[in-house]
C-alpha cells in the first residue's frame, strides 16, 4: 500500500510526536503535589533506624498501658525504670538479673489494690520486666540532671527534667523490700500523670530515647555480667538532643502520650 501511494504521487500522512496540552501539565502538577503533602508526615522519621522507631513505638504503647491499668484498676500505677544499678550492689544482690537493663529496663508496679484494708497493701508487679529493642536506650540525662531539648523549626522548647524518685518500691520484685530509690512515672485513678499518687502531676513528662549502645562489663572469660558502670554510648554522637531527637512526651492532665520529634517545614 505504501509503495502504490508513492507511485501514485499520493502524499504520505503526516505524524504528530506525542506533546502534553498545559490542561494535562497542570493535571500532573497538581497531583504530584497530594502526592508530596501525602509524604510529609512521612519525613519526620527519615534518617531513624527502624530500632529508634521500634523503641518509640514500644515507650509509647507501655505508657499507654500503664495508664490504662490505673484506670481499670481504680488505683495508683507506677512505671518504674531501672537506672544505673551497679553501684547498689549490697543492698541489692537479688537485681543481678536486671544488669542488663540499666538505661534500657521498665515495669509497672501498684501499691494497693481495689478492696485493700487500711494499713494492709497489696503490693503487685503486673508484668515481667521488660528492655527497648536493642540499639536504644533512655537518655541517661533523663536519670540524673536536668537539660533542654529545641526544635529551631518550630522554635519550640522541651524541658528534660529528670525522673521523679522514691524509695516505695519493692525491687526487683514484690516480695523484696523497699527502701532503694528508683526513678518512676505514675498515673492516678483518673489516669492523670501524678507525683503523690492522688493529685495531678504540675508538670509534662518529657523523656528522650538514645540511639547507640549500653555496654555493660562482663567477665571476659565466663560472660557473666557484673557489678560495674555502664557505659552508655550514643551512635552518632548526641542523637538524643540534636536534630535527630525522638521524645515521649505525656501530657499531665489527660496521661496521654505522643511522639516529638524535629519537625518537617
């Protein structure tokens, strides 16, 4: 057919190469941009490892549960964090166990329960202990010390005082006695954060999680570990309170707890 046109002096069709109207350009533009809005939120977590992530995820919802427990129990809970312990030693040889999770360890604790006489509590640990993923830690400033966290974008300010402490707690577990002082968040019956067990807490709860690596000392032969400091290390260095920060934040007045972290503009 092709060859008979040209014969017969026919002329050829004529092909246009393919072109976007602007109608069409702009159709694109426009939904590139929901697609970038959609992805915002997305960048908050950019540059975290999925062990930051995880750890977050974990603080969060075990907040969450404590609250929920001293809701539906009617009653006080503590969460009690394991600090650096090797130096409690004498007094303490039964934590051995929990060696292992200084900076990283947590439990949930009530000191009364629902029907409990007067002047005859029941004292209740209401989980195993439990560790953030490794690769993760609490800051250990959140431990002793105070420090401040800022968001330059958002020119927001968060004040990192450290845990409340109190020697109420049996530890390491129920049957043992009280008397050392350990670092603790409570929540109310209401399920407000709280320093006295009744009253609502005066102030936000803010704790910083770390990326890095607790080494604890250990015999070289055996492994065992033993009673000796921590030595927490951040990797990279500081990633608790530069640009890459990640912080539990609960809100005193309803205990409910959300994610900080520097914000995308």
């Amino acid at each position: 057919m092709t060859g008979q046109a040209a014969a017969s002096g026919a002329p050829l069709p004529i092909r246009h190469s393919p072109a976007f109207t602007l109608l069409e350009l702009l159709t694109v533009i426009f939904i590139m941009g929901i697609l970038v809005a959609l992805a915002v939120p997305a960048l908050k977590t950019f540059g975290k490892s999925n062990t930051q992530v995880s750890a977050a995820r974990q603080l969060l919802d075990d907040v969450g549960r404590a609250r929920q427990l001293a809701i539906s129990g009617h009653t006080t809970v503590y969460m009690v964090f394991v600090p650096a312990i090797w130096s409690m030693q004498g007094s303490l040889p039964t934590a051995a166990s929990l060696l292992d999770k200084q900076y990283t360890g947590y439990n949930f604790l009530s000191l009364r329960s629902v029907g409990d006489q007067p002047g005859r509590n029941s004292v209740n640990y209401l989980a195993e202990w439990k560790s953030l993923p490794d690769g993760a830690f609490i800051a250990t400033n959140k431990f002793a010390g105070t420090n401040t966290i800022t968001d330059a974008s958002i020119n927001v300010t968060y004040p990192i005082n450290q845990f409340n402490y109190a020697s109420l707690f049996p530890f390491p577990a129920a049957t043992n006695v009280a008397g050392v002082s350990l670092p603790y968040i409570a929540f109310n019956y209401l399920g407000q954060l709280t320093v006295d067990g009744v009253n609502q807490s005066p102030q936000d709860e803010y704790i910083p999680l770390a990326q890095g690596t607790v080494f604890y000392a250990a015999n070289p032969t055996t492994k065992v570990l033993q009673w000796a400091a921590p030595d927490a290390s951040e990797n990279p260095p500081g990633n608790s309170t530069n640009s890459s920060f990640t912080i539990v934040h609960i809100d005193s007045l309803t205990g409910r707890a959300d994610l900080k972290q520097q914000s995308v503009q």
